[in-house]
C-alpha cells in the first residue's frame, strides 16, 4: 500500500511539475518568425520589431499580423465586436520585446512592413526628441492613410 502511494504521489508531482499546467492565454505566444502568416494581408512574419498580437479575451485565440495597420484594420474589416477588449500585445521597434499596444507609445516615421510607418516604444525606448503618439492617434494615423491608399487605387482603376 505505501507503494501505491509513493507512486501515485510521484505521479502526482511529476505531472504537475512537467509543463501540463495551464498557459496564460493572455500573453503573447512564440513566434515562428519567417513562417508565421499576418491574418490580414497572408504575409510571412518576419520582421521582428513591428509584430503584432491580437487575443480575444474570450477564448484566448491569438492572431498574428505582420504591421499594427493590419491588426486595426483587420479588426475593423472583420467587425469584431471584442475589439475593445482585445489583448493587444505589440513587439517594441528598439527591443523587439512585446509590450502592451494600449499603453505603448507610437511614432509615426518609421518604415514597416505594409507602409502605415507605425512603430511602438516604451517609455524608456522612445526615441529622443519623439513627439510620442497614443494608441488612439496612430490608429487615426493608419485609417488616413488606409483612405488614401483605397482613393489612389480607385483612381487607378
């Protein structure tokens, strides 16, 4: 019987211990750099200072995309209705590392994957002499330059 036990008990520890515990699906997952595919415009991922992860809170589905302009836009495209509640983590243009979306700072200037120039720092990154933008700015930034580019391609046509 004191076998069992030990047994079970080391069982017990083992699976706990052995990476069968949840993942916060509130944080952003590893990417597959080069393979990963931006949802909106199925390009491959690679740039490693401009990603984006979008969660729904809900069910912890992550969404990847290649620029911030294609998350806000897909996001708008798509109607989400957890747009507001999205987890929205980006990667900062100095570091690479992810941070928070809605409490990045963004400049406007930068050259990034799909054009909309959008770029996120933190506080200590921000480049020096950067007027910072909000995350409310830079999405009006990235919709005026979305309706430019539908009135350039219009005219095209």
């Amino acid at each position: 019987m004191k076998k069992v036990f030990l047994l079970a008990l080391s069982l017990l520890f083992v699976l706990n211990f052995s990476g069968c515990e949840k993942k916060d699906k509130t944080k952003p997952i590893k990417m597959h750099w080069d393979r990963d595919m931006c949802e909106r415009c199925d390009m491959a991922i690679s740039e490693r200072k401009y990603a984006v992860q979008v969660i729904n809170p809900k069910t912890g589905k992550h969404h990847l995309f290649d620029d911030i302009g294609c998350a806000i836009l897909w996001m708008d495209d798509n109607k989400i209705p957890w747009k507001d509640k999205a987890i929205i983590w980006i990667t900062d243009a100095k570091t690479g590392k992810w941070i928070d979306a809605r409490k990045a700072l963004y400049t406007d200037d930068r050259i990034t994957p799909m054009a909309y120039g959008i770029a996120a720092f933190t506080k200590k990154t921000l480049p020096k002499g950067e007027k910072p933008l909000t995350l409310q700015e830079a999405i009006k930034v990235i919709h005026k330059i979305e309706k430019f580019n539908q009135q350039k391609q219009q005219q095209g046509k």
